[in-house]
C-alpha cells in the first residue's frame, strides 16, 4: 500500500499540497484535474524524482521519502513512453532486470515472458524509431512492469494515440490489467479513460488533492459534473 | 526556401546576397592559397629536399603527438566538467562557467604569457621544482589545453543539456544510481556532442600560434614552422606549407562527416 501524507512542494513558486491519499495494493486509481494543476509534479514526487519539502511517504509502512528513485521499486511511463533511442526494444525493456544483477537467462525468460503477454515479441530487435505509437507504448509498459514495481506511474500514457488507436489501447490496458493485478497511478484529462480503467479518482485542483471518490462519487461531485456536462455539450453538438 | 524569379522579394534577395558575402569571406583566402601555390615547391617540402622534408616531418609529428595529448586529457577532464555544469546547481556555478570561456576572449599572445607566468620558472616550476613548459612539449600540450577548453567543455554541456531528462528519470525509477545513468544512458545520448567536442577542441589546438610563440617556440609545431618560413623565406614556402596543413585539415572534416552522416 502507498501512502501519501501532508506533502507539501514548492517548485519556482508553484505549490503542491497533498493532505492524505492512500492507494491499496492492486487498486488502479486515476488523477484527474485542469492541466498545469501539478499532476505530474505529482507523480515526480511518488516516483522520487522531486523531494517534498514537507510531509511524508510509505510504501508498504516503510517511509521512502528521502529515498533516491533507484530505492523506491516504483516505475514510470511517461506521455512520450520515453523508450531509450540508443537501446533496441529488447535492451529497453531488460535494461532494469540487467542493472539488478538478474542472469542472463533470467533477463532472457522474463523478457520472453513479457513481451509474449504483451504481444511485442517481434519486435524485440527494433529501435524505438522504428515503432508506431502503439507499440511503443505496450514497450514502454513492458519495460515498466518487468521489474514487477510496487507501483505503476502512468502520466497521460494514451494522450498521443489518434482516437481509433486510443479505444483500443484503453481497452488494452484494462485486460493487462485485469491479467497481472497492478497498482497503477494514472494520470488523464480523459473521462472514458478514467471511468473505463480506474477504481477510484483523485482529484486537483489549483494545487491542492480536493479529494478520492469512487466513480460513482466523482459523478455527483461538483468536478464530476463538469466532465458529464461538457459530453452532454459536446453530443448535442454532434 | 527555393527562389522563384519570377516574384523576387527583397527579403530574399537581401538573405542571398549577405549569406554569399560570408561565403565569400572564407573562400577568397581559401582559393587564393591554392591558386598561388604551386606543386614543385609542395614536392620541394614534401618530398624532395631534406632541408625542409626533415623541417616539416618534425613539426607534423609533435603537432600531432601534443594535440592528442592535449585534446586526450581535455577530454577526461572536459566531460566531468561539462556534465557537472549541466546537471548541478551550485552556487559559483556562473562564475566558473565565465572562468570556463575566458580562454575565448584572452588575446593569444597574452595567454602565452599567463601560460607562462603560472607554469613556467616564476610559478609552479620555479616553487616545486618540477614541470618545465618553457620550449618543451610540454608547453606546447599545455597551451593548447589552455586555448581548447572552453570548446570541449561547452560542446559536452550542450550535449548533456540537450538530452531530455525524462530518460534519467526512467532509468532511476528502473535501478539504476547516478553513476549508472550516467554511463548507460547520458554518456551514450551525447556521443555526438562529445564527439564533436573532440573534434573542434583538436582543431582549436592545432591552430594555435600566438601562445606558442611566448611558451613554446621550440620544439617546432607546424604552425611555428610555417610562422618561421613566412619570416625567412617568404609567402611561397610559407602558402606551399599552409596548403597541406589545410588539405590535411580538409580531409579529416570530410571524412568526419561521411563517417559519422
């Protein structure tokens, strides 16, 4: 279980605060909120990348705060899927199993493993130029997931999929994640997304977690009724 | 931007005519050296007379022993320093950057004499006892460290800076320390810059005359000699030298280019 309390970050005079988030083991929670409301910053901060400066985190009781992001098990896939441009997708995808130490025939079963589950095992000798959107982000999920992390950071990781690709991927997800049982932190603008994939969604706005409800909480919340509204705009426009 | 005649704009005939003036610029003294120099003078210090074939084989061997050198250890030196003034924030940390560019701005007669002041008989051979630039190798290596640092050192902090942070991020969160990172994953993305920095801190090297004169006037570099000759014998021996320093320099930027298109 993760657990978030009272953090506190200052970054060039923006300010996060987080009061209370508890995200339990297996449980896929989405961050909604108005771009440049610091979702990411938020994410940066699970993952170790930015130090809070005030409050505290616990992965499984244990207090990672003032852990580097190598000692926390905790990966991440960002919008762009980030895959190494001078590794090719096999070295991408083992690159955290080979800097644990891991054989070479363990990296080699694992990777067999997943990029079978994740339908990517013709492609292990491309480089990441030569893939589409797509399968650069079942890479990117792949590499993540392989070193099986406490948690998976996901920071709008269907944003740049046209919207035919998009349905599928979400689609996609919720069966891996169906399959494998992961925690993930996802952060979207995307209503389907969020009420397709996650279990409970937590909310920001101006720099401040206003709070987690269930999906049917989040429609009667005021937020929610934002989203509803703008489909309902939107269909009428159509 | 293709020029189509039959709607000449201002803009671009103004953007034609001053870039072709820069062109121009390097050119003219390019073609000129070859055109006034002629192949019986190249074979003269090239091939057939001892007296200068044994002047200019030197020259070319220290040039190119010192320059190694010199660029070799700018660069185990250039690429800690480059990555520290990219990835850290400390306070001074624009005041060493300045200190970093000096050499840029230094006349190069005048670096010769700082060169001198602090490693010479007055500094730190005079206090240790050791070292010796004055007229040796070493002084030649050390002069065109001076002059090239600043060139290695911001090409590899461009590099470093223009890699996107989000692969260090990644690599972190999948086990990797600093120093893992840094040699997995910077240090591989900034091949190019590094590269490149290699190149240009060589070439900076070589080309450096004015320090050398104050430093290091013997053993002979080929600028030295060619400085000599201009002195002694005049524009022909002198242009005839310069023309296969130039074709030396010409082709090693060309096959740079093929080789790594």
């Amino acid at each position: 279980m993760i657990e978030i309390r009272d953090i506190e970050v200052v970054i060039k005079g923006f300010k996060l605060e987080i009061d209370y988030i508890d995200i339990r083991d297996g449980e896929y929670m989405i961050v909604m909120g108005p771009s440049g409301v610091g979702k990411t910053i938020f994410l940066h901060t699970i993952a170790g990348f930015i130090r809070p400066d005030e409050g505290r985190i616990y992965i499984d009781g244990v207090d990672v705060t003032r852990l580097p992001p190598e000692e926390r098990n905790i990966s991440i896939v960002p919008e762009d899927y980030g895959l190494f441009p001078h590794m090719n997708v096999y070295e991408n995808i083992s690159y955290g199993l080979k800097i644990r130490g891991y054989s070479s025939r363990e990296i080699i079963n694992k990777v067999t493993k997943i990029s079978q589950y994740l339908e990517i095992n013709d492609l292990l000798h491309k480089m990441p130029s030569h893939l589409s959107a797509g399968e650069k982000q079942r890479v990117a999920i792949a590499r993540a997931l392989i070193i099986d992390p406490k948690i998976l950071l996901l920071d709008e990781p269907l944003k740049s999929l046209d919207p035919r690709l998009h349905i599928k991927a979400i689609s996609y997800l919720k069966n891996l994640r169906e399959k494998l049982r992961f925690t993930a932190l996802h952060v979207t603008h995307n209503i389907i997304e969020a009420f397709y994939l996650g279990d409970r969604i937590s909310y920001l706005s101006d720099g401040r977690l206003v709070g987690t409800y269930t999906l049917k909480e989040f429609i009667d919340s005021e937020y929610g009724e934002e989203y509803i509204k703008g489909i309902r705009e939107l269909s009428k426009m159509i | 931007m293709n020029l189509d005649f039959k709607k000449i704009e201002l803009f671009a005939v103004t953007i034609y005519s001053l870039s072709s003036l820069a062109l121009f610029i390097i050119l003219a003294p390019l073609i000129s050296i070859f055109l006034i120099t002629d192949l019986e003078t190249i074979d003269k210090i090239l091939i057939s007379d001892y007296r200068y074939t044994a002047q200019v084989y030197s020259a070319f061997t220290i040039t190119l022993e010192a320059s190694v050198i010199a660029t070799t250890i700018l660069l185990l030196i250039g690429i800690p320093l480059g990555y520290l003034l990219s990835k850290f924030e400390f306070r001074g940390k624009e005041a060493i950057e300045a200190i970093i560019d000096l050499p840029l701005l230094t006349p190069h007669i005048v670096a010769g004499i700082m060169i001198l002041s602090a490693f010479g008989r007055r500094g730190i051979q005079g206090i240790f006892g050791f070292g010796g630039v004055e007229d040796s190798l070493t002084g030649i290596i050390l002069v065109m460290m001076f002059v090239s640092l600043p060139i290695m050192v911001d090409t590899v902090k461009a590099g470093f800076n223009s890699i996107d942070i989000k692969y260090e991020y990644i690599a972190r969160s999948l086990g990797a320390n600093r120093f893992n990172v840094f040699k997995d994953i910077t240090l591989p993305l900034a091949k190019n810059s590094i590269l490149a920095g290699y190149i240009l801190a060589w070439a900076r090297g070589v080309s450096e005359v004015g320090a050398l004169l104050i430093v290091a006037y013997y053993p002979k570099s080929i600028n030295i000699l060619i400085y000599e000759w201009f002195m002694v014998y005049g524009l022909k021996y002198a242009a005839a030298l310069s023309v296969v320093l130039l074709s030396l320099f010409i082709l090693i930027f060309a096959s740079i280019r093929v080789l790594t298109r």
